[in-house]
C-alpha cells in the first residue's frame, strides 16, 4: 500500500534511484503553467539528488513540486548543473540538483 505521506530525505530516495520522477512545473510571468517535466533520479548523495531531463524544454526558476504516489507532494528547488560524462553510454540531456535532508 503507498504511504502518501512518506517525506523525502537522502535515505528514503536512495532505493529510487533510475527510477523516474514527474515533477509540476511553477507558474510561468505569463501565468502559464508549463507541461510536468518527467526526470529519471540517476544518483543520490548525503544532501543531494541529481535528476537527469532528457527531450523536454529546460526548468523554469521557481519552486517545484514532485508528484508520487508513495511520497508527499513536496516542492523543490531544481537547480541545473554540469555533470562530467563518464563514456560515450552517458545520455546527453540537462541535469539538475536538489537538496535533500
């Protein structure tokens, strides 16, 4: 059964990782809302987890919430960041960075 109500930490996201991820997109100056952007977790550290987003228009700055069923729509801060490639197998996409507890 899902627990809605999971909270979102470096220990509760690590057995996510390769997993995909779809995340609500923050109000555009417009006051449009863009298309959720769907994001593979590649890798998760002590305070961090780096979400790589492949074929979709670039994140917007603002908040935005994550949507699972087995953890609680939490809003976060997404930044961009360079990640070196380590072989040719590494996907070309942009990757981003957020900070967990």
């Amino acid at each position: 059964m899902a627990d809605a109500s999971k909270r979102v930490t470096a220990a509760s996201m690590k057995s996510y990782e390769g997993q995909f991820f779809v995340f609500e997109r923050p109000l555009r100056p417009d006051g449009v809302r863009g298309d959720d952007a769907r994001m593979q977790l590649l890798g998760v550290g002590e305070n961090e987890m780096v979400f790589l987003l492949l074929g979709q228009p670039p994140l917007e700055q603002g908040l935005h919430r994550m949507m699972h069923r087995e953890f609680e729509n939490v809003e976060m801060e997404l930044e961009r960041v360079i990640v070196p490639r380590r072989g040719r197998q590494d996907p070309v996409g942009m990757y981003y960075r957020a900070q967990v507890e």
